[in-house]
C-alpha cells in the first residue's frame, strides 16, 4: 500500500493562515507545503503524482455530530424525509420490508402537515409492529401494535422529560415524544452485526465521497463495537471521536474509559447527555414561552441527575458531550460545565441552536467547544420564524457565535441532515431556506468560506484534542485531505458562496495517506 505522493493543485488552504499549490506526503505524513517548484525539489521521484490545476485542497473535513451507525442501518429502512403530507408518509409505509417483524423508518416531519401523526392509519396498511422516527429524531409514530408490544396503555405514566400524546378520550394517538420513545425502543429488533458492518462499510464510502475524513460519532456502544471490529480487520478508514451514552457511565468508569485515549483511528470521547428535546417537537427548553403559547417546551434530565453525571464522569476522566437547543437548556448546560473539572479533552455542547445575548461568550471563556449543524438551518427557518418570533435573532448565529469567541464545531446530525458537508457550508454562507423561500435569512449572521472550513478541520480536531495531529496541513501533520473542483466562485466572499461550493464536487479524499475516494 503506498502512503506516499504529490498533488499539484490551484491552491492549498491550510487551515492555519499559510497557503500553496502543492503538497506532498509520505509514510501517511504531510511532509511539506509550498510552490509546486518547492515541492518537486523536496520530494522523492518515487512517490506518485497527480495534477490537478483547478482544484482546491483543504484539510479532510470532519462531521462534527453523526449518528452513523444508525444513518448506515437507515439508508434500508423506510425514507419518510420530504414527505409533504400524512397520506404520502403511510403510503411509503405501506411499500416498507419488515425488520424482525416491525417496519421501521425514519424521518418524517409533520410541521407542514395538515392531518397530524396517529395509530390508525398505520394500522390499515401493517398489522405488525411500525416505529417510524422524526427527522430530528425526538418523536416517534407508532402504530397499535407496537404501543401493544411496549405495554403503553391509557394509564401508562408520562416519564419524566417525554410525552405520550393522547387523545381526547385519554387513549395513546401512537405519538410519543422525547424520553416516552425509549418505551419503544428495548423492543426493537437489534440487527445483526453482520448488518451493521456491513451497512458502516457502505456509509464509509459515501463519506470518502464528501471529502468526509472523520466523524464525531453520538450512539449506542453496539455502534462503537462494529467501528472496532472495522479497525480490527484493518478497514476503518475514518477518524472516529466516540462519545457513548450516559447511560453507560457506571460501565464505562469500570472499563478505566479515559476521555482523550485511543489510537489512530478511534478516540475516545465523552458520554452524551439530553438537557431538552427539538425546536420542531416543540420541546426544545427556552427562558420564554413559544410565540402565541404558553409552552416552553421541557427539560429532559432533571438537574441534580445531570449535575450528577457531569460530575462523576469528571471525577473519572471522563468528559461530557451534554444536548441543549432551546436558550434555557443553553444556559443550564454553561452553568453545569463550567463547574465541571478539565479532562483530557473539552466539554462540549451540542446544537448550541438558540443562545441568550447574555451567555454568547460564555462557552469560549471557558474553553467548551459549541458543536452546531449548519444544515439544520435549511429546513428549521420557518419553525424559528414561527416558534420564536423576534427572540429567534439568537438561532443559528454562526458569526456573532464566532466574534463572541467561542469555538465552533460543524457537522451534521445524519441521518437528520445529510452528511454532505457542502450542504452544511452552503447554509453557512448563504442561510437561505432549503425550498428558496428565504433568502439570505438574517444575513448579517453569514460566514466565510474560510470561517466554515475551519469548523470543519481545526475546531473538530481542538474538541478531540488532536490538534497537533490533524485539522491544518503542515509538516508532521496526518495526511488526511480533501480535494475539491468547481469551487473557485465560492473563495470570493459574496452573495452565493455557499451555493457555489455546493455546486463543486470532491474529487479525491486521502486518509492516513491512503488514496481512499478518486472521482
């Protein structure tokens, strides 16, 4: 396997203020950036050559926030993303291959539907057990048989932080909401492994495909377990920051589990905690009550238990990984993980969707990372437009974040946005509503190319504490990269970047110095 070459491009944007036109690497190592007459003098004639005079090389770009294992297993299952209306969800439903018994899928978004999420009609088209997630994956629809097989019943208590909606009558409507979904969820079919593994593969290569070098993966340990066995088998070829479940706490501070430690390929995170839910559930926790409501939406961990968690997963090394959306979530999130002991790497937050002006700063004061996901924005401007009113100048402001000094980490959330990071840079720089209905939304918030790359190389490389390994290109650094044509539009800060680098493509992604994507 050679880990070695040269590529002469346009221009090579290293994430740390210097640039070129050439870079070569050798041994999985980047040994040097510069003129194309300096690299040729500097490297050995031995190692390949490519040429690739329109393009732009970056450092390979890191999802920040994914739920990949689950987005591999989805890519199978039912796809209820875009679905307009009720009749078109349950007629996609109605084509779905069961699953151990159950039809299962993801992605529906009943915000712009007239006729809402209920059990009946998912009746009529399978007997069997459905369970259908939310596209933001805080609510689930559900039909008789499954609320039968989970024992959810008219008497059945709302846990603490979820919803099991009702109808007049009292009885469930097959919608349940936040920590009333994990009802359902020791009831699923649990996949093969064989499955897993092989759907990961698959997703590995739609990764290489994006320029994607690494991922900041967010589940189950089952996920964490198939990345290993990958790794074992010398076929893992994404950086992997794992942050698991609290959940897993006790086991994982018998494990010694150490925030920071790994190898080349897999590090180890820190454990994941909800403070609220979704702006689209109307669950997100906000200081103020939705426009025209009285609700606030909820806090799905109470405080003594979070503060618990943060603390004793501290006290073993382990650092915290905490959900917050709504601006009171935010604000309890800063409160708790300011207080937290350092480990080995950041705290850090997750979404970071709706901030308070007041606590705009305080994440960067204390050195905790804000892990946003820009695509969100694509679909989620009518809902703050309509949730939050004039309070939503504090979503989504990526550069008033950044001014404010904090750092920012980019990704995707998939399966609830895609992985294709040009979508995320594309609502950086342009914020116009993914059906064009908005554009330009709160302009004044748009960032540069430069500021969106570096959410995707250098900040994901600080909050997984590898940053004197990767995120820039410069000698000593991994050779990981991205090499991407057609964007040269978008290098011009302006009206329509982001469109513009979201019409260019990649055409060749390089992990540990490994050719892993041509295109």
């Amino acid at each position: 396997m050679n880990l070695g070459g040269v590529l002469h491009a346009r221009r090579v944007w290293t994430g740390d203020g210097r640039s070129g036109e050439s870079i070569w690497w050798d041994k999985g190592v980047i040994q040097g950036v510069g003129t194309r007459l300096q690299v040729e003098r500097a490297a050995p004639s031995s190692l390949p050559r490519r040429v690739l005079a329109g393009a732009l090389v970056t450092p390979g770009l890191v999802d920040g926030h994914t739920h990949f294992g689950m987005w591999a297993l989805n890519r199978r299952r039912v796809h209820l993303a875009g679905c307009r209306t009720r009749r078109e969800a349950v007629t996609r439903v109605a084509t779905g291959v069961e699953e151990g018994g159950w039809i299962l899928g993801q992605g529906w978004d009943a915000n712009g539907w007239r006729e809402r999420p209920e059990r009946g009609v998912l009746d009529v088209v399978h007997p069997g057990p459905v369970f259908l997630e939310s596209l933001d994956v805080h609510a689930a629809w559900v039909n008789s048989a499954a609320l039968q097989i989970a024992g959810i019943r008219r008497d059945t208590p709302d846990p603490y932080g979820g919803i099991i909606v009702r109808d007049g009558s009292g009885e469930p409507t097959g919608l349940l909401l936040e920590r009333a979904v994990e009802l359902i969820l020791p009831h699923l079919p649990v996949p093969p492994r064989s499955r897993l593994l092989h759907a990961i593969r698959e997703a590995q290569t739609l990764a290489h495909q994006f320029g994607v070098t690494g991922i900041h993966d967010v589940e189950g340990m089952e996920a964490l377990e198939a990345l290993e066995a990958l790794k074992d088998q010398g076929e893992l070829r994404l950086r992997v920051l794992f942050h698991p479940p609290v959940a897993e706490l006790p086991r994982l501070i018998d494990l010694k589990w150490k925030s920071g430690e790994g190898d080349a390929w897999i590090t180890k995170g820190g454990v994941k905690l909800f403070l609220d839910g979704s702006l689209g559930s109307r669950t997100a926790w906000m200081l103020q009550p939705f426009e025209g409501t009285r609700e606030r939406g909820m806090p799905i961990t109470a405080l003594a238990v979070a503060r618990e968690a943060i603390q004793s997963a501290a006290a073993a090394g382990i650092s915290s990984t905490v959900h917050a959306i709504g601006d009171a979530a935010v604000r309890r999130c800063l409160d708790l993980l300011e207080e937290a002991p350092r480990v080995g790497i950041p705290h850090r937050i997750e979404h970071f969707q709706t901030v308070h002006a007041d606590d705009l700063a305080r994440a960067g004061q204390a050195g905790i990372p804000v892990s946003m996901q820009p695509a969100h924005l694509l679909t989620d401007i009518p809902l703050v437009d309509r949730h939050l009113g004039v309070r939503g100048f504090g979503a989504f402001n990526f550069k008033s974040i950044a001014a404010a000094g904090n750092i920012i980490v980019f990704g995707s959330d998939v399966p609830v946005a895609s992985l294709d990071p040009r979508e995320g840079i594309r609502a950086a720089l342009d914020r116009d509503a993914a059906d064009g209905s908005v554009r330009g939304w709160r302009r004044n918030e748009r960032i540069t190319l430069g500021h969106a790359l570096t959410a995707y190389t250098r900040a994901p490389a600080y909050a997984g504490g590898v940053l004197h390994r990767r995120g820039t290109l410069a000698a000593g650094m991994d050779a990981d990269l991205a090499v991407w044509e057609g964007t040269e539009a978008a290098e011009q800060a302006g009206e329509g970047a982001g469109a513009a680098f979201a019409a260019g493509k990649c055409v060749l992604t390089v992990v540990a110095g490994e050719v892993v994507y041509a295109g």
